[in-house]
C-alpha cells in the first residue's frame, strides 16, 4: 500500500521558518519516501505505509520537541493509477 502525507505546523513565522517547521522538513526529506515536495505552507510527500508511517512519528515526535504547538496533517491511501 502506498500512502500520501500532507502535513503543515504551527506557530507560523513569515519572516524566516522556525525551527519546528525547518526540523519536520528535514525528517521528510531524510526519510525513505519518494514524490517529496516542501513548501512555506504545506509538505507532501508519498511512499510506502511502513516509510511513511515510520516518518509521520518522527515528524510528530521531532517537531513538537522544536517548539511546534500543532502539526495538522492528512494521511491518504494512493490508488493504483492515481494521478500524483
């Protein structure tokens, strides 16, 4: 099964990225996914079940320790054939 992850955290700072938001960039990026995509307002990234609920943890569990006070996120089944 494959699974998309599209994920954002809180307190937002438009003038340079804190460090809770720059630390769950950084676990998506270091993790064993494919289709990643970071952005100043939402991420997405896709893999297999296993890598990204193995990188959803981290994220939690990393960016809440950088001083996150929320992590809103949305976990998707892909379906064979979908468009990304």
């Amino acid at each position: 099964m494959r699974l998309r992850v599209e994920f954002t955290t809180e307190p937002f700072d438009l003038d340079e990225a804190p460090t809770h938001a720059v630390v769950a960039r950084e676990v998506i990026q270091g993790a064993a996914l494919d289709a990643v995509d970071v952005g100043p307002f939402g991420n997405t990234a896709e893999g297999g079940a296993d890598e990204v609920l193995t990188a959803v943890d981290a994220l939690l569990r990393k960016s809440l320790a950088a001083g996150a006070t929320r992590v809103s996120l949305q976990v998707n089944v892909v379906r064979e054939g979908e468009e990304r």
